[in-house]
C-alpha cells in the first residue's frame, strides 16, 4: 500500500513538473521572438546575443532529463528492491 501511495505522489509530482518544464518552454521562446521583433524594429537587434535560444533549449532539454529521470528512479527502484527481496513482493 506504501509502494502504491509513492508511486502516484511520484508519477504526480513528475508530470506535474515536466508540464511546467514544457509551458515555461513555450512562454521563453514566445518572449524571445517578441524582444527579437522589438529589438529588429527599433534597429538594434544586432545587440541581441547570437546563440540565446539554443542555449534555452539546452537547458530545456537537461532539466527535462533531470525530472523525468528522478521520477523514473523514485518508481522503479522500489519496484526492483521489492522483487530482489527474499520474500517477494
């Protein structure tokens, strides 16, 4: 019953974050293209740092890894710890 009640907080709180992750994905690159038309329009977009957005999408990606592997660690490593007990699960 323990196992059950971990396993939902945990798959909960992981999608719970990596939603989060994705929706403040969209609003960075919603910002980033609005601030390049501004900066494009007001004739000092060469001031704008080359290389903005892939760096955001690599931290995107990274901290997407780093949640979702954490949720998937905190499930299945009870699960194997409770099925290499000595009584079974």
């Amino acid at each position: 019953m323990i196992y059950l009640i971990f396993t939902a907080g945990s798959l909960l709180i992981s999608c719970t974050a990596l939603l989060a992750l994705i929706n403040s994905r969209r609003i960075c690159n919603s910002l980033h293209a609005a601030l390049q038309t501004i900066y494009a329009d007001t004739n000092v977009d060469q001031y704008l740092p080359s290389g903005l957005s892939t760096l955001g999408n690599k931290r995107f990606i990274l901290s997407f890894i780093v949640v979702g592997g954490t949720g998937l660690l905190a499930v299945v490593i009870p699960l194997l710890q409770m099925g290499a007990s000595p009584n079974g699960p």
